[in-house]
C-alpha cells in the first residue's frame, strides 16, 4: 500500500482529489484545465509531492502519460461525484482505477520499512494517484466525500470537521462568496469574465492550488 503520509494534504484532504480537482469551473464555458499538457502535469506532480523534484518523462511516452493521467482523473471525479451525491460510484470509473492501479504494478518493488510500494518509469507519477484513488475508495472516510456548494466550483473534497458541517473546498474563495451572494440575494454563477483577461491567479503560498481570481466586492473574476 502507498504510504499516504507522505503525500500532502491539501485543499481537497487527499492528493487523489487534488488530482479531481485540477480543473476549475469545471462543467462551464469558463473551464480551465490546469493539467492541459505534460509538461503542465509533471509541473503539478512535483510541486504535489507526488514525484522527486527534477522528474521527467521521455518525449515519446508524454501522450501516454497524457492520456492515462485525463482517464484516472476522470475517473475520480466520476466515481468522486456519484458517491458525493449519494449514488453508488459507476462501473467504468471504478474499472479504470483499477486497471491503471494494476497497471503500475509492473516492475514495481517493495522498498524500505515499512515496506512501501516503489514504482519505475511514469508509474512514479501514475502508481501513486491510482493506488491513492484506490485507498480513498475502500477506506474509512469515504462517507466524508463531498463537492463544493459554489455552483462554479464542484471540487471535491474530505470533510473532516468535528460535525460535519464543511460545505465549501475553501472558505477563503468559495465559502465568502457565496455567502455575500447568499445575504444580498445575487444569482449563485459569477459573471463571466472578460475576453482575454487572465484565467487562474498565482499558486497560493506553500501549496499547489491553483484559483480564480475573485473581487469580493463585485464577483466578478479580476
């Protein structure tokens, strides 16, 4: 098994939904894929915690990672979504985690002690999120799992306050929002932003999450 401890805990609680969640407003015309490319994901890999610093993937394999890294995370948001939601997660998400998580198996060796699990190749970055999305599906917590209420922002996330209560991904960008929106009777969508305005703001200190901009003051994205 993965040693989740060493995996960072974020926004979401578990870097598999840090995966989920790298797309923001998800689901609109105002979509940003923060994991367009390969390099982009071996940007986010390292910076997550989840590759050594200074990892890489030979050119010719970088649409294969490309392509499996989209299929895992579509899984977990589909399998994350459903059991959020209170529906039983599909078949076919369930399926590619595990294929995927199978998948990076081979060559893999067990290393240290505790034994942990040490992959080859780009099973150094795949192996980890798969084996993460498969822990997070079979573990205590899931009855935790639950989406963001801002309607432009459905992240996932683990809700581990004391009585369950949590309702946004992040009070700082969604929760006050919302909550202004909820006192002055605003519609939930923000305005769209402007043509060629900048889509997603700096990473935050210390972490990986990248965020939209917001102006509490209007709503609107700067």
């Amino acid at each position: 098994m993965i040693d989740r401890l060493a995996l960072p805990d974020r926004v979401a609680g578990d870097i598999a939904l840090d995966l989920a969640n790298t797309i923001n407003r998800r689901g609109t015309s105002c979509a940003v894929d923060h994991l367009a490319d390969a390099d982009a994901i071996l940007r986010w890999a390292e910076d997550a915690g989840v590759v050594d610093p200074g990892f890489t993937v030979a050119p010719l394999k970088r649409q294969a990672l490309l392509a499996t890294v989209h299929r895992l995370r579509g899984a977990v948001i589909s399998a994350g979504t459903a059991i959020a939601d209170g529906n039983p997660p599909p078949a076919p998400a369930l399926d590619a985690i595990r294929e995927i998580a199978a998948r990076s198996l081979t060559g893999a060796t067990l290393e240290g002690s505790p034994p942990r699990l040490g992959f080859i190749g780009a099973d150094r970055l795949l192996g980890p999120l798969a084996w993460a999305a498969l822990d997070l599906l079979r573990g205590a917590e899931l009855d935790r799992l639950k989406r963001c209420e801002a309607e432009d922002c459905r992240w996932l996330f683990l809700d581990r306050s004391r009585n369950g209560s949590r309702r946004w991904c992040d009070t700082a960008t969604c929760g006050t929002p919302e909550t202004e929106r909820a006192h002055t009777g605003e519609a939930a969508a923000p305005s769209a932003p402007e043509p060629n305005e900048p889509a997603l703001q700096d990473r935050a200190p210390g972490t990986s999450r990248w965020q939209p901009r917001w102006n509490r003051a209007t709503r609107t994205r700067r």
